[in-house]
C-alpha cells in the first residue's frame, strides 16, 4: 500500500494583531533594558533570562480586543499562557525556547524561536531596489524552497531577516495549532 504525501509548503506565521490584543513589555521593564534591550532574534537566551512583567496592549482609539490563546510579544516573537506551552510544549520543544514572562500575575512564556532552515533561494527571489540603488532588505518576490525543509516545525530562514515559518506537514505547529483550535496566529503561504 502506497501512501500518498501531501506537497509540503511553506508559511509565514504572523499574530493576528488585527482581531486580538497584543502583549508589550510594562514601561518599567523597557527602562530597565535601556543599555541591554531584550533581542529575540533567534539566538538562546534562557541562560540569562530573568522573568519580566509584560501587560495587555490596549489603544483607547480601538475596541478592546480579545486576549488569544498564542499572542503577539514585539514583533519577532510570540507569547502563550503556561496552559497552552504545556499542550504545545512536546510537539515544538525541539524547535523554541520557552523563556518566563509575567502577564499581569499570570505565568506566560514567550515563545522564541531558535531553528532554522536552509531554505533561502537567493537566486530566484528579488529584492527591492531602494532609491539609491541598493538592494533593500524587501523582496518584490520572497523564494523558499520546501522541497529542502528537513523538519518544518516552526523555524527561522538562514540567511534572511527575521520571519518564522512553518509549514503544512501533519507535525507542524500551523497543522497543531489549526488541529487544536488555538487563537491568534495566521498563516499565509
């Protein structure tokens, strides 16, 4: 019996900050980080890390947005209650950090992403071009090659910025999070 694969694709992960609330560092933890700011770029930092307070982003301009179950922590990472790490924790383990954080009084951690994927395919994506005519760190067409991912998980692009990725294998965290229901994520091919 043969067993059909699925072709494996590849997705930007982003927060869905336009339905759901969003977390940001409270101003005194940004005070404290003055002369080292927090840098979730995909290098460990569990062995320093020290807890901080992190509170729910609110515009007075906007409708109060829901709290999701995965939320938006700055731009380069994501945070999730203790609940929710414990469920996503055996599946993604391999792939993260879980670095402690403080929502008001309730434990979260922040999902930092360390893996990464030589899927960059330099020669047939193209950058945009920037006034002075310099590539810019933008893509008019962004290139990965899926047929090159090892694991898919949850992971990083070698040699890129600072996107995180999956992809549609039946183990990846888009397949879990869509499987479990969880909120807050968006996937786009």
């Amino acid at each position: 019996m043969s067993e059909v694969m699925a072709e494996t694709k590849i997705f930007s992960v982003f927060a869905d900050v336009e339905q759901y609330a969003m977390l940001q560092e409270s101003a005194l933890e940004l005070i404290m980080q003055i002369d080292e700011p927090v840098g979730l770029y995909g290098k460990p930092l569990a062995e320093k890390w020290a807890p901080m307070d992190v509170t729910w982003f609110y515009n007075p301009d906007e409708r109060v947005k829901p709290q999701p179950d995965i939320a938006a922590f700055g731009a380069t990472a994501f945070a999730a209650s203790a609940e929710t790490c414990e469920t996503l924790k055996p599946l993604i383990a391999d792939y993260v950090e879980f670095l402690p954080i403080n929502v008001d009084g309730r434990r979260w951690y922040i999902i930092h992403v360390l893996a990464r994927e030589n899927v960059f395919n330099e020669a047939e994506s193209q950058r945009k071009i920037k006034r002075d005519g310099t590539p810019s760190r933008i893509f008019k067409k962004l290139v990965l090659d899926a047929d090159r991912i090892s694991e898919g998980v949850l992971f990083r692009v070698e040699g890129l910025s600072l996107g995180i990725y999956s992809t549609n294998r039946p183990n990846s965290l888009m397949s879990v999070v869509q499987k479990l229901g969880l909120t807050g994520l968006e996937f786009q091919q």
